[in-house]
C-alpha cells in the first residue's frame, strides 16, 4: 500500500494508511476546498508567497479542522533551502503557525519526539516524512534540489542515532514533488550532483549542457545506502508539475502560486 487520495469532510488530501494504523498522523494536502483567489487558488497554506494572508490563516484553519489539531499542536520552520535540521521542543509549540515571524528560523527539517506536530510547506520539492517507531520520533524535511544534494535526509538520521535509533528501523515517505518528466536543469544544477554523488543515475542527460533530475531516485538512493530498508520507503511517485488539476507546482506556473503543506504528527 502506497500513499492513498482521501476525501474528508472538507477537503482531499493524501495520507498514508500503513503509517496511520501505527498511530501517525501523515498528509500531504492538495490545491483545492480552500479561500484563496488565483493564483493562489485555492487551498494556499503558505504565508511566504504573497497570498492575503488573513485567507491562509483561514486555509490554515480548514487543514487542522480535517485533521481535528489545535493551532498550538503544530510546528513550522522557515525553509531556507538549506539543509539544518531542528530537534523540536515543547516549548516550540505554535511556532510559526499564525504568523511568519516565530518560525524556527533557518531550519529546511524538524525532529521531534515531543507529540507536537510537524509541517512544512512544497510546491515541487520534495517533502520527506519520518517515522522511527524506537524512538516514537518524527520529522519532516524540505528536499529541494540543494537539500538533496546537500542530503538533508542524512542530517535527519543523525538526529535520529544522537537518540540511538539505528536508520534501519526507520520509516521514509516521499510525497508529490516534481517528477523526472518534467525536471531539466542545467550545469549549475549537475555540477554540484556530480561532485555531491559518486554515482549519478538520478541524472539522465537531455540536450548539450542539461538533463532530467529525479529527486525521488536521488533520495531513495541515499536512504538505502544510509541503511533504510527498501520495503520501510514509500514513494507516492506524483509529479506535481504534471498535475496542476490537483497541486501547485512553482516549475510550472512561476514564482506566484501557492504552497501545499505536508504535515506529521504521532498521536499519543
Ligand atoms: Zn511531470
């Protein structure tokens, strides 16, 4: 079983139901059920995008309605498109859920065995999702092109052994992001691949100076030889620039679209 479309009582979203029987609460939201006005339309939950933001507040409010979470339930980081990653604390709850300016500052992950919820925000990149059932840890990371090549996912299991959870027991989902079909990038982008990866088969040439870039083969590639177990990954393989019926995608609509919101939290 893979990632699974659900209608709620409000909107449609994307969970994982393996995940949800061991007590996660796991969801990747789509673009529609929202108030934003285009080009935001309509389920916007970005604050970062210039969308009205009294109408993301109010977006903001459906999604936790759906998932019946209370604002202070939940943490959000600022993505940076860097790759530091934040263990979470108690005292962070609320962080950044209302308003820009008490995200957790410079932070593309969050690790938490606290209960708090975890989000974070896409419109192509990669969200990566963790659960580490030892540890009864989550955490959610940003893995653009420059998170994955600078492998957040690795700082992510670091946090995780601090702990003394092994990567082995860990489980990894990867949510819709942009697919190989529709991701060329040109030397600025292969460059830092190529000298990042000993290997780069994520990597398939397409004209002279460009190629197609899988992110999901390029992170599944290093959880495996972190030493996640191939049947602990789940890949919902959705390409959200082929899909702008259902996602927003930054490729192909431009810098003014909205943000889908992936969010994880263990239900105690
Ligand atoms: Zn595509």
């Amino acid at each position: 079983m893979s990632w699974v479309y659900r209608q709620g009582q409000n909107l449609t979203y994307l969970t994982l139901p393996e995940w949800e029987k061991c007590g996660i609460q796991i969801g990747f939201s789509t673009r529609w059920g929202g108030v934003s006005n285009a080009p935001y339309e309509s389920l916007n939950l970005g604050l970062h995008v210039g969308d009205d933001s009294e109408k993301v507040l109010q977006n903001r409010e459906l999604w936790f309605q759906e998932w019946n979470v209370a604002w202070n339930d939940l943490v959000i980081g600022e993505q940076v498109h860097d790759v530091k990653v934040q263990l979470v604390e108690s005292s962070d709850a609320g962080r950044g859920v209302r308003d820009l300016r008490t995200v957790l500052p410079g932070v593309d992950g969050l690790v938490t065995t606290t209960g708090l919820g975890l989000m974070a925000f896409f419109a192509d990149c990669v969200p990566v999702y963790f659960y580490h059932p030892i540890l009864k840890a989550v955490s959610i990371a940003h893995a653009g092109w420059r998170g994955t090549v600078g492998k957040i996912i690795i700082r992510v299991l670091e946090e995780f052994r601090k702990m003394g959870g092994e990567p082995r027991e860990c489980w990894v989902a990867l949510g819709p992001s942009i697919g190989p079909c529709c991701y060329e990038v040109d030397e600025q982008v292969v460059k830092p691949f190529q000298e990042a990866f000993e290997k780069t088969p994520f990597l398939k040439s397409s004209r002279p100076g460009h190629a197609q870039l899988d992110l999901w083969e390029a992170n599944r590639l290093l959880l495996l030889e972190e030493g996640v177990r191939p049947e602990n990954i789940w890949s919902a393989s959705i390409c959200t620039a082929c899909h702008t019926d259902s996602f927003f995608s930054h490729r192909q609509e431009g810098l003014k679209t909205g943000r889908m919101a992936g969010w994880i939290r263990r239900k105690d």
